[in-house]
C-alpha cells in the first residue's frame, strides 16, 4: 500500500540572496506532498547556518556543505532520513552534489540546465540508468497547463504534421553590465566558470528548445546558430539565433536573448502544422491560441472550455477559470508529479536526466556552430 505521509525534502543551495531557491520551495510545498526537512543553502558553513535558521530549520538538519548532509541523512533511520535532495545551485555546482546524492541511493530533482558540460550529463545519465533512481529536471514551463494542452493537441493530430516552429525567449535584464555592479545573479551567469560555455543559451535558451521540443514531440537533430555578445567586456553571450532540423523533415527558429530592452519573460511557442497551428505565450500562460484555414481562430483557457481539455491540462490546473496561475505553480505540477512518483510509483510528467543530456548538447552544440560561422552541427548527445 502506498505510503500517506509528506516527503522530507534536502535542499542543496538557495539560501540567503538566492533566487530561485525561494521558488522551489514555495512550489515544493504547495500541494501539501513535500516539507523542508534539511539544508545546505550555501558552500560557505555560516551563510548556510544563518539560513537555515531563516527557515526554521532544527540546527542539527542544517549542515555546512552537501557532503555533510547527504551522509549524515544517509545514517539517519529509515523514517527520519530525507526522501530525496532538491538541488538549486548556480550551474557548475549541480553535477557534484547529484553525483553524490544518487551514489547514497537518493532521488533528484535537480534546477536546469543539468550540468556545467555535455560529459558531466552523460555521467549523470549513466549513473541514473544504473540506479534506476528518480531523476527530476525542473524545465518548469512543462507544468503550465496551457503547455500540456498544446503537447496533447499535437499528439492527437489536430494539427496535421509539423512543418514550422518558431520558438522565442527574449528578457532585457543584462542590456547593461549587470554584472559589474556585484549583483548576485548577474555574476555567475556571465562567468564561464560558473555558468559554463553559455550565458543566453545556458540560462534561457535551453527553456525555449525544450518547449519545442515537448510540444512537438519531435527532437531537434541539427543546428547553425549565432551567438553574439552585445555587452561590452562580457565573456559569454547575451544573444543567440538559432535555425532548428527537428525530425519528420520539420524545421524551425530559436531567438533567445537577455539585452531586449524592456522585454520581461517573453517566451513564446509557435506551432505550424499541415491542418492548423498555436501560439502559447507565458506572459499569457492560461491561454492557447489554435488557428485554422477555415474558420475562426480558438481561445483555449484554462479551467474553463467546459471539460474539453485534455486530462494532463486538467490534471495541472488548480483553479477555476478567470484565477491566474503560472510560474509558481508550472514548478509545483512538477514536483507534485515528482512526489506522487516516489510515493505511489509509475511514471511522472517531469522532464527526466534524458531531456538534461539533450539540452547540454544543444548548448554545446549552440557554441560549436557559431564558433565555426553558423555551420550545421548534429546535436550530440542523445545516443546511449
């Protein structure tokens, strides 16, 4: 019988400052599945400390480094050890603490992209295979409802073979050198050290290739792209173009960029098939536009439509029609999947270590292409 209790969630990075750390575990803990057990929010032992006791946290589960969490917890009977580790650090630190945390037989729910490189992926990968341990990816546009339905639109057929996509992703916060200014966010993610071989690509352009390919269902095979670097003194890029080969002959374009001035969170799914095609717009999340040859266009929303969304929109709306939901809750679809998987078993709707692998291959693969003027590049990545 399944087990009826919360699961004991170790967080590994969002402490003091960190951003997205307070999103995980505001989304962590909405649908009552999931509590904040343990915690090593910082690589520095103090900052950590001081946010755990932020947090309320008993001061023996709050630790000083991940290393020291994940075997401590690992020593801890079987009912008060944690259930699995939520990893919420700047890029180069996800690939450690995952490492370590599936090795001491813990599931993972890990922030994107997956790791510093392509060969830090593919370990993971390997190392789940091996495991046979839950693996999450918090792509957390995959959890609006909006976007399950177009998924399920497509899958259906409705609109006929896919013939074009056009994915955009443009944000304006790095049109100046943020990063100059000591601002928290802005450092790691123009530090190659930190970030990895991207910026744009790394932070945002990963969100739209994932989305094309989630709706789609068909995976981008080939790329020539141009990443520029508009910011002065900046080492990695704030723009990049990217023309798309998706298989079934499909084809497509990726703008993403984060010197767009006065753009805020502008990402943006088109979908053109042979019978009629969508938008989805996540500024807009609780509506889908379908659009056809022949008569008028449809809006779709959430929660309303009177029982005519598919099961997995339905499933992800918390609502009635008319009450936004969106960025907060796209994370907490996935982690109630992710929660319901650990507790009761099957298969969640999560993005999984396979979709890391394939969105460290299309930044590699991003980089690789421009370095050689836009050249074609197969995405690498995908083979076992």
């Amino acid at each position: 019988m399944p087990e009826t209790r919360k699961l004991r969630m170790g967080m590994i990075g969002g402490g003091r400052g960190a951003f997205i750390g307070t999103v995980h575990r505001m989304a962590a803990t909405l649908d009552g599945r999931i509590e904040l057990a343990a915690g090593a929010f910082s690589s520095d032992p103090e900052r950590s400390r001081a946010s755990g006791k932020d947090l309320f946290l008993p001061e023996d589960r709050v630790y000083g480094s991940y290393l020291e969490m994940i075997e401590r917890e690992r020593a801890r009977p079987a009912g008060e050890r944690i259930d699995f580790v939520a990893i919420v650090t700047p890029n180069h630190e996800h690939f450690p603490p995952a490492r370590a945390a599936l090795l001491a037989g813990f599931p993972v729910m890990c922030d994107k992209p997956l790791a510093l490189n392509l060969a830090e992926a593919r370990e993971l990968r390997a190392l789940v295979r091996k495991t046979g341990l839950l693996f999450g990816l918090t792509h957390n546009y995959s959890g609006y409802p909006m976007v399950k339905e177009a998924r399920h639109r497509v899958a259906a057929g409705e609109l006929g073979r896919i013939r074009r996509v056009v994915a955009e992703y443009p944000q304006g916060w790095l049109s100046s050198p943020l990063e100059a200014t000591g601002q928290k966010q802005a450092e790691w993610r123009t530090d190659p050290a930190r970030a990895g071989a991207s910026c744009c690509v790394g932070d945002i352009g990963t969100h739209a290739a994932h989305l094309t390919e989630f709706v789609t269902g068909l995976s981008i095979v080939e790329i020539a792209s141009e990443l520029t670097t508009f910011v002065e003194g900046r080492t990695l890029d704030d723009d990049a173009s990217v023309l798309l080969r998706l298989g079934d002959g499909a084809r497509g374009v990726l703008w993403a960029s984060q010197v767009a001035i006065d753009e805020e969170n502008g990402l943006n799914l088109r979908v053109y098939g042979e019978k009629g095609s969508l938008q989805w717009r996540q500024e807009e999340p609780n509506t889908l536009l379908l659009k056809w040859p022949d008569r008028p266009r449809e809006i779709v929303r959430t929660g309303a439509n009177y029982g005519r969304l598919s099961k997995e929109a339905l499933a992800a709306t918390r609502l009635p029609a008319g009450h936004p939901e969106g960025y907060l809750e796209g994370f907490a679809n996935l982690y109630k999947d992710f929660a319901s998987a650990l507790l009761e078993g099957g298969k969640p709707d999560v993005p999984t270590v396979e979709d890391g692998v394939r969105g460290m291959a299309f930044i590699e693969g991003c980089v690789e292409s421009s370095k050689a003027g836009g050249r074609w590049t197969k995405l690498q990545g995908g083979e076992s």
